[in-house]
C-alpha cells in the first residue's frame, strides 16, 4: 500500500515554503531550513522522475496490450 501520492508530495513542498517564509526565523534556524529545503527539492526530483517513469511505462502498457489493469499506485489509485 502506497501512503504518499502526489497530493501529499505537493503539501510537503507548500509547507516548506511556508517555513522558508518564516519571518521570525532566526539566521541560524533559516539556514537549517535552507539545507533542508535543498534536500526535500533533490527527493521531490528523485520521485517526479520515477513517476514519469512508470507513467510512460504505463501509457505503452494502453497503447500495446490494451488496457491496463491499474494505474501504478504513486499516481493515485
């Protein structure tokens, strides 16, 4: 069972922004949040690629056996 989709990856990234904005940060906690910025934008890239992957591999599933049975879970179903 895959507890994230997209809508949850799309709530992280907006919270992030959120805490980047924090006008009442101090310099040391907005470089932590910088850093860690940093590292939920090169994971968010990691699962946007996967993603793109298995759409791919799901639109030739359509086009060369029919149907599909599901469409892969990170995409939402």
């Amino acid at each position: 069972m895959v507890r994230n989709t997209f809508e949850d990856l799309n709530n992280h990234l907006f919270e992030q922004i959120e805490r980047l904005n924090d006008d009442e940060l101090s310099a040391d906690e907005l470089e932590r949040e910088v850093k860690r910025a940093k590292s939920i934008s090169a994971i968010s890239d990691k699962i946007i690629k996967a993603a793109e992957t298995q759409l791919k591999a799901y639109e030739m599933s359509q086009e060369y056996e029919g149907t599909p049975k599901h469409m892969p879970k990170l995409l939402g179903e």
